[in-house]
C-alpha cells in the first residue's frame, strides 16, 4: 500500500478519532489536532514538489471491486499537486484561524470531524485517476458541505443553504456519474489515464456530446458557474472558516479541476471551447455585477468568488483550444491562457482566503458584517485593514500583488484567442475582451466597496454590537501569511511556475512537448501592451463608478426579484413539494388494507405479468419425487391452520393459527434436509410471536369490519391471484436453466472456504456482501423502531428551530 | 402488571443457561456443520427475550448492563470492518481467509476470519432483536 492512498485514507482516520479525542481532552482546542493532521499532510505533499517538477509521476492501486475494474487507484501529476497543496496549505490556516474563531462551547469534536472528513474526500476528488472513485469522493464532498454549512442548524437559514447547495451540487454529481458511464461505455476503462492515453479515437461517437454535456453539469454546479451560482451565496451561513476553506479555496474549485483534467479528451471541441468559455464568462461578469450591490460583505465575496471562479473557468476553456491545432507550434500560444487558469488558481486561494479571514475577523469584533454599519475601522483595526487592503487590491488587480500578474494574463487571452481564428470566433472574438473588461470593472469596484465601506468614513459604535479592536494575534496569523504569499508571488512568480503551475500544465496537455508549456510571468509588458491599458482603463472607470455608485444603482432594479433563478428555484421546489403532497395524500389512506392491495396489485401485475409474457409458466412435474403420506398430513395441517386464520374469531387464535404455518414450513425444512433452514424458521417464528404477544397490547379490540361486498370480491379475487402467482413461480423456478450453474463453488466449499456447511459459507464467504449489507439494514430497521418508539416529540418540548 | 411465576422463573433461570450454550455451541458449530452467525444470535436472543418475558425488563437489564443498540452497531462495526480488513492484506474487499493451527488442549484447529465477521452478524441480531422487543414493550 502505498503512501498515496494513505494520504487519502489519513484525514478519515483523524476525523474517526478527533470524537473520542475531544471527549477525553478538554483543555486543549481540539482544532490543534486537526491542524496537525492536516499540516503533516501538507508537508508530505510538498515533499513531492521537486520530483514533480521534474515531470515524474507517481501511481498505486489498491483493488477495490477489480471484477468491474473498479480500482482505488491514486494518482498523483502536477494537476493534482496544485490541488492537494491548496487542499491542506490552505486547511492548515484555516484551522489554525478556526481555533481562534469558534468559541470551545461550540460542537468543536462536529465540526473539526466534518472538516477533516471534507479534507480526505477532497484529496480523494483530486487524487483519484478511478472515475468511479472520483464519484464518490465527489460526493462525498457535497455531504461534508452540506453538513459544514448546516454547523449552526438551528438557524433557519442554514438549513435551508446547506439543502439548497446539496440539492445542485448532487444533481449536479448525478448527471456527471451519468457522463463517467457514458465515457466508459466508449472507451472500456473506468481510468482517466487511459481515457485520456485514447482521446480523440471516440470523438466520433454518438454518445460523445452527451458524456461532455453531463460532465460540465457537475462541473458548473460544484464550481458555481451561472446559473447554478445560487447555492454559493447562502453557502455563506456557514461559519466563516468553512466559508473560506470549502466555498472559495477548495470545493468549489473541483468543478474546475474536472475542467482541466478532462480537457485532453474533450478540449479542442468547439462546443467545449465555447461552453467552457461562455459559461465562464457570463458567470464571471454576471457574479461581479451582482457583488456589487450587495451589503452583507460576506455575500459580496460570495459573489466575488462566483465571479473569479468564472474568470478561472473561462481561462481554461480559452487554453483549450490549443488542442485544436494538435501538435504544433501554433497551439503553444493559446495554452498560456490555461497557464494563466491555474496561476489564478493559486492566487484566487491565497487573496480570497485571505478576505474571509478578514471579514470573519470584522464580524467576530463588531459582531456585524453589514456594511450600512460598518465604517471607520482603519485607524482601531491597522492590521486587519492592512490585510483586507492587500486581498482587495489584489483581487481588483493593481500591482504589486499577485491578482495583477493573472489578471493581465487573462487580458492576454482574451486578446489572443480572437485571432485564433476557428470556432467561429471571426465574428464573436471580439466580444471576449470586452466582456472580460467590463467584469473587471464590476470587480475593481467591489474590491473598493469592501476596503473603504469598511475601513473608512465615520466610525458609528453605536450601530456596532461590540466596540471595534484588534483580534487575538493568533486569528491574525493566517490571513498574514496569505498576504504575505500574495506579495511574495508578486514578485517571484516564476518560482510559483516553474515547479508549480508548469508540471501542472503537463499534466493538462500531455500530448504537448513539455518545454513548450512554461511561461515565464512578468509583471511589465511595456507601454504598447494592450494589457496595459485595459488596467488603466478598469482602474479609471472603476474608480468613476465607485464615486457615482449610488447614481447608477436603479441599474438593479432593472431585474424583478421573481425572475430571478433564485425565486425559480424556491418556485419549482415549492411547487414540487406541493404536488406530492397531493399525491401522496390520494394514496397513503392510512389503512393497512390499502397498501396491502397496492402490494399485492403491483406483485401480480409485475410478476404475474413476467410469467406470461415470458411464457415460463409451462412446468414438468414428472421428473419430481413422489409425495408422502407423512408430507401430505402436513400439508392438510397447514391448509387447515391457514384457512382457519380467517374465521378466527380473536387475535390470539389467529397469532397462533399463523404459528402453525410457520413451524410446518420449519417441519418440512427438517424433512428435505435443511436443518440450518429449519433452525433459522423455528427461532425466528418463536420470537415474532413474543413479538406479536408484545404488540398485542396496544392493539384496537378486533372486531368484524363492515366492507362493502363489491371491494370483498376484489379482495377476494387479489389473494387467489397472488396465490396463483406464487404457487406458478415456486413451480417454474426449476423448469428453465437461465444462467450457468455455480454449484461448483458450493461443492468445494471445504476447499475454497475452508468449510463444510455450505449454507455457511455462502453467507460468510461467497456472497458476503450480501450479508454484510443484510446486517447493516437490521441495524438501520432496528434503529428505526427505536427512534420511531422512543424518540416521539412530546408535546412539552420545546422547538429545536429557535432562529 | 407484577408477575409472580415461581415455576417459571425457577425453569427460566435453568433454561436460559441451556439456550445460551446452545447459541455458543451453533455459533462456533456454523463452520462445518447447521448453526452460524445468525443462528447462534437469534438463539441467544431468544435467550434474552425468555427472561425478559419471565422476570421484569427492569430486573434483567440491572442483571445485564448491556445497551443493546450499542452492541448493534458494534455488530455491524465489526462485520464491515472485517471487510476493510482484508484490504489491509491487499486482498479484495471482504475475502475471507482461513488456516488450520495446533493450538494447545484443542489439537488440530482451524481459524478462519469469517468468525469475526460471523461474531458481527450474531451481534447485530441479538442487539437488534432486543432493541425491538424492549422498545415496543416498554411504550406505554
């Protein structure tokens, strides 16, 4: 096993422990432990920086379900190393900002669990080469957000933005496992690696367009990309740290991982290109548009963070044309646009980190985020402010910090990729640009919002819970160090691209000459670059709608709230919730008859059905065993005991009428030779009959019901039917061989398994599974009754939903 | 509702021991011959189920501080976990594996990992089955 997997493996394991952990020790903040784990892995990841950068990569499997090629398999390239280094760079200081953040009378053991259970699923999006596997730490994502958003649940609105972000995330998820089938069916091979060693072969597959149109819908709706961006905004109930590790470092970039990984197989299609692109560009200028008139600073991010995960995704979409033109010299150019994507990447983490750091701090000591509130803090707040000031500039993109570097590189492929000319982008081209210019714009503005509205103008302690100050210098430390690594890639941001972002660019184009893919990064492009200008311009314009903002605002009203996507999704949700309602209600009566006849029905169409359609019902009965007198006597006994069941005139009569049905089976059990058959039927029917004594206290009196003679017939002419049924299928069962025997496997059971019972052994060896998955579900039934039983609302207690 | 069974609780208490060696003997019996995981559990629990029938339920539960639902899903534990254990091996998930030892006083005997996993199935059932029964009883 290697130490890959491990890794994956590692965090699942703390969050197992960090429980029992927190039980035990109550002196020390649980959040060092987690901080621990996750700083481990992080150094362990990091360790791999220079053997990546000499373009190794690094493989192990682990089977897993290997009869359907289905294989933990880890796979660690450049890609993956960016993403695993954000993953627990970025988890390390979030953590370490936790510990500060979150009071110990919060549910800490819940919430650094949840945290470091993100942290393994996460890895495991990344590092997985098995798609399946991919899917299910995909997922497995989607529950940790929804349940780190959920943290506070008692909130009204918590539990609604967690629902909300699981609902489209797994939607998402579900259409994406769809396209990993499809991909599957077209190539063979659930591994990445192999798909993507194949690219270009099943293009011409019917069900190609299909696979790549699923794969975006996950992608989009992890990554929050127009219009599945609603969730991101009330994602932001969650607590702060969350917010800034899974909703603007990590999570929301597995969308544009998936982009980036599955763009050697689909990238150079011109409906990739345009969706990838357009997509991301909408989302970029539409998330920008709509942060800026917010007033909550942590929604404005939240769209801030809409809006640059769009400019990323655009970014990738642009690079992917480069696969168009193959293998030549012209393609180089375009790739630098995914350079520029993942060095954007990496930056995005370190200036958004760094904010909502900031604004939890500002929240935690003002105890408001509200920026009609807020004002004036700079001169009681130096540090923070000076923090917030380098994350903003950054993000608007003004130089010296590392936003302006990737934010001129998406200047410059925007400005290549129209001269491109293929895709249709004689006529389009030139849009990109402008559309990209604009967002920046919006995005220099709220960059501004949140820097001045906070930090200066009058200070109103009165509109403020608590009197601004400093926050404890530990809760300080980690935004200091993203600001910090937002300067520090500002001015070496080759370091950054040369054992960073270049491997990664292998890993996105392996079919490109790996020299040819790093490019140097440097801040001055010269006067005639256009680059240039349009930052003079975004600064210029962008400084001019910040002072005239409150002129232009009536811009907003322009969209009625009712058309918005976020009224069309609490409309449709609202409306299906209804509709089953009524559908339901026609249905569930109430009455146990009822369902019993909606199960029979549904048995003797479906099964009853089958027989005839399939035409097995002709059975042979010669080649059977002749039947004894000693079997027919038991057979009368039971005919009798079954008939009697209906004319008992109590229930305990009819308890032990039932009884004798059940223990004539376990007798025939014992006749046929099957004592383990026979055991299993006498112990079971003794206990659900002291199951049935049991119930038999809390039952109505029994008592004749008054049914009407027509639905008497049905009924009458539903339990000869079913009879039929069951007593054709127990005799046709033997008529046909469908499949080819297994008996071989049971014969040997002594050599295979080491046992003789071969009852035995099929349940604990050969079809362990089964078992294994039969206890789970006693266990859950049991669960169910318990909490069905005892843990009904009385009526005293209060209302969990207090918010 | 006080009950006041001398035959019975004088049977009982004999009984019960006989049906609980009777569930060890099936449990460790399931290997070559009838009895097993399930079967060795439904019989113990059965056990159970006869003296919480014969003395009170708040009797027997002093007499056995066991909570049941704990041994459920302890059960359950150990069952999957067997199945992870044999990835540890760098076995497919949940291969079973057995091998014959000469154990001192036993002589020649065969240990096989499907016990552990058997031990989780008689442990959820007795777990589950008493969960049942003592909750719908005790509802009123």
């Amino acid at each position: 096993m290697s130490t890959l997997n491990i890794a994956i493996i590692f965090p699942f394991i703390a969050a197992i422990v960090i429980p029992f952990l927190y039980n035990k020790i109550r002196k020390l903040h649980i959040g060092w432990f987690a901080m621990l784990v996750s700083f481990v892995l992080f150094i362990y990841f990091a360790r791999y920086v220079p053997r990546i950068a000499n373009g190794e990569t690094f493989a192990n499997t682990i089977n897993w379900i290997p009869s359907y090629g289905i294989n933990f398999t880890a796979y660690l390239d450049g890609l993956s190393l960016i993403l695993a280094l954000l993953i627990t760079g970025v988890g390390t200081l979030v953590i370490l900002y936790s510990i500060f953040y979150l009071s110990s009378k919060e549910s800490l053991g819940r919430f650094y669990t949840y945290l470091l259970f993100f942290m393994g699923a996460m890895l495991g999006v990344v590092l997985s080469d098995n798609i399946m596997v991919l899917y299910v730490f995909w997922e497995l994502t989607s529950i940790s957000s929804f349940l780190l958003i959920a943290f506070w649940y008692q909130r009204k609105r918590s539990r609604d933005g967690a629902k909300k972000s699981l609902l489209i995330t797994v939607s998402g998820g579900f259409g994406m496992l769809i396209g990993f089938i499809m991909l599957y069916i077209m190539t063979g091979t659930w591994s990445i690696r192999e798909i993507i060693s194949m690219a270009g072969s099943f293009t011409d597959h019917a069900l190609f367009i299909p696979a790549m149109l699923l794969l975006l819908l996950g992608a989009f709706t992890k990554s929050a990309q127009f219009p599945f961006h609603i969730w991101l905004p009330d994602a932001m109930e969650a607590p702060t740290p969350v917010s800034a590790y899974l909703h603007s470092a990590t999570m929301v970039k597995a969308g544009i991982y998936l982009v980036a990984r599955f763009t050697p197989i689909f990238g150079g299609e011109s409906i990739w290109f345009w969706l990838v692109t357009g997509v991301g560009l909408l989302t970029l200028f539409w998330g920008s548009f709509s942060a800026v008139r917010q007033t909550d600073l942590k929604a404005m991010l939240a769209y801030s963070t809409v809006s640059q995960l769009g400019m990323i995704m655009s970014m990738f979409g642009i690079g992917s044309a480069a696969l168009h033109f193959g293998n030549s010299t012209v393609s180089v150019v375009y790739t630098q646009a995914t350079f520029a994507a993942l060095f954007h990447l990496v930056n995005h983490s370190t200036f958004k980190g760094a904010l909502f750091m900031v604004v939890g701090i500002v929240d935690h000591e003002v105890g408001t985020r509200d920026l009609r509130r807020l004002g004036g803090l700079v001169t009681l707040m130096p540090i923070t402010f000076t923090i917030a000031m380098i994350g903003s500039f950054s993000m608007a993109g003004l130089p010296p910090f590392n936003g302006f570097l990737s934010k001129e590189m998406f200047f410059t492929a925007v400005l290549t990729i129209g001269e491109a000319g293929i895709f249709s982008l004689d006529t389009w081209g030139t849009l990109l640009p402008v559309i990209a210019w604009v967002a920046s714009i919006f995005t220099f503005v709220y960059s501004m919002i949140i820097v001045f509205q906070t930090f200066f103008g009058p200070y109103k302690e009165e509109r403020l819970e608590h009197p601004a100050h400093e926050p404890p210098v530990g809760m300080l430390i980690a935004p200091g160090i993203l600001a910090l690594l937002v300067i520090g890639i500002f001015f070496f941001p080759n370091v950054l691209g040369d054992y960073i972002l270049t491997p990664a660019m292998m890993g996105i184009f392996p079919s490109l000459p790996a020299a040819d893919l790093s490019v140097p990064i440097s801040a001055w492009h010269g006067f005639r670059s256009m680059e240039l200008w349009m930052t003079i311009g975004v600064i210029i314009f962008g400084f001019a709608l910040y002072k005239t903002r409150k002129k232009w605002a009536f811009v907003y009203k322009l969209f009625p709230e009712k058309w918005s996507f976020n009224s069309f999704y609490s409309y449709s949700l609202e409306k299906l919730e209804e509709h089953s309602t009524t559908i339901t209600n026609s249905y569930m009566t109430g009455y146990l008859r009822d369902y019993m006849v909606y199960i029979y029905l549904f048995f003797i169409v479906a099964i009853g059905g089958t027989i005839i359609y399939t035409g097995v019902y002709a059975f042979d009965i010669s080649g059977n065993s002749s039947v004894s007198e000693f079997e027919w006597i038991l057979v009368l006994v039971m005919i009798i005991a079954g008939i009697s069941v209906l004319f008992a005139k109590s229930r305990l009569t009819a308890i032990l009428l039932n009884s004798i049905l059940g223990y004539g089976v376990a007798t025939f059990f014992v006749i046929f030779r099957a004592p383990d058959l026979a055991l299993t039927q006498i112990i079971v029917e003794t206990v659900t009959t002291v199951l049935f004594l049991v119930a038999y206290y809390f039952l109505p009196e029994w008592k004749k019901e008054d049914v009407p003679r027509k639905s008497r017939n049905v009924n009458l002419i539903i339990s000869i039917s079913v009879g039929i049924v069951f007593t054709v299928i127990a005799l046709t069962v033997q008529s046909g061989k469908l499949f080819e025997s297994i008996s071989g496997y049971f014969e040997n059971s002594y050599e295979l398994a080491g046992g003789k019972n071969i009852v035995n052994s099929i349940l604990g060896d050969f079809r362990a599974f089964d078992t294994m998955l039969e206890v789970v579900v006693l266990l859950i039934a049991g669960i169910g009754v318990y909490s069905i039983i005892k843990l009904k609302a009385k009526k005293e207690d209060e209302s969990v939903e207090d918010q | 509702m006080k009950i006041n069974n001398v035959i019975l609780q004088t049977v009982a208490k004999i009984v019960a021991f006989i049906i609980l060696t009777l569930a060890v003997y099936l449990f460790l019996s399931g290997h070559n011959s009838p009895g097993g995981g399930f079967i060795g559990g439904l019989v113990l629990a059965s056990a159970l189920v006869l003296l919480f029938v014969v003395y009170d339920i708040e009797k027997v539960k002093n007499a056995i501080p066991v909570d049941f639902k704990k041994l459920a899903a302890f059960g359950a534990f150990l069952s999957v976990g067997t199945g992870f254990g044999s990835l540890l091996f760098g076995a497919p998930f949940l291969s079973q594996s057995f091998a014959y030892f000469d154990l001192p006083f036993f002589g020649k005997t065969e240990l096989t990992t499907v016990t552990i996993f058997e031990a989780g199935v008689a442990l959820v059932v007795v777990g589950v089955v008493v969960t049942i029964i003592l909750s719908i009883s005790e509802d009123v």
